[in-house]
C-alpha cells in the first residue's frame, strides 16, 4: 500500500512540473521570439504567450506525426526551416502564407493542388484532424513553426543528424 503511494505521488509529481515547465517556458519566451513575419511585405506580429502554447499543443497533436522537428517525413528534401519555406512557390515563411498552405496546399513548386495527398482544410473529409481547426488555431500553428528555429535554432528541420 505505501509503494502505490509513494508511486503516485511522485507520478503526480512528474506530472505537474511536466505541465508546469510548458506552461513556464511559453511565458518566458521574450517578445523578439514571439515576433513572427504576417505578410510576405515584412508586416510583423507578437504572439502572446498563450498562442505559443496553443500553437505548440495543435502542431504536435496534428502535424507532429509527418513533421516532427520541423522535417517532412514524406520528402526529407523539404523541411519547415526558414530556407525551405521562404524557397517555396509561393514562399512560406510567413503566417498568410503558411495559414493559406494549411487551407489549400500545393507542390513545392506552386504547379499543382495537393489536398488529396497532404491534410488540409480544403481535405478535412480525409483527413479528420483537421476538421475542427479554426483560424485562430491555423494562426497558432503557423506562428508555432515561426518559432522554432529562433528557440532550437538549426536543429528545427535538421532531420536525422539531430533527432
């Protein structure tokens, strides 16, 4: 009886500080990390700490499966770093344009519509995670992969010598 507790409680423990440090380390980013590009013009935007968190959450709960550290599972070639999005036809390394990818995909190189292949809103039908995502859960996404290369540096999208 008193392993059980002993294992609770230090279960619990691990837990808490599990959510705790999330929740700690979406505040403590500074506003130069939460300031992401909006438009391809140079428009910039702050997100707040609870759009980091909330962003990070989705990213992981929908995109993680395919796209974790940043990588493209399906084409190690392309990945979600800045270089890589800002190459992209349309470029991508911009809230608008990530926000419009996520609702209507298309190829690398802008010739074809890849909603069938890659989920979106436009393929909510197929893929159902993306059923339920509104704007602002886009806009969070969006800004979660803005991020992250200011938080893990090359690491985000550098595939297999870092994960």
């Amino acid at each position: 009886m008193m392993l059980k507790k002993v294992l609770f409680l230090f279960s619990f423990t691990v837990l808490s500080f599990l959510l705790l440090s999330e929740r700690v380390v979406a505040l403590e980013l500074d506003e130069f990390t939460r300031t992401v590009q909006l438009e391809q013009d140079g428009q910039t935007v702050i997100l707040t700490p609870e759009q980091v968190k909330r962003g990070k959450r989705l990213f992981n709960n929908t995109c993680a499966q395919c796209h974790n550290g940043g990588i493209t599972k399906t084409n190690p070639n392309i990945g979600l770093d800045p270089e890589s999005l800002s190459l992209a036809t349309p470029s991508r390394d911009h809230m608008s344009g990530l926000i419009d990818y996520m609702k209507n995909p298309t190829s690398y190189d802008g010739e074809s519509y890849i909603s069938e292949l890659h989920p979106s809103i436009k393929s909510a039908e197929i893929f159902p995670k993306m059923r339920n995502l509104t704007d602002e859960d886009l806009f969070a996404i969006a800004g979660h992969i803005l991020i992250q290369p200011k938080i893990v540096s090359e690491k985000w999208g550098g595939g297999k010598i870092y994960y």
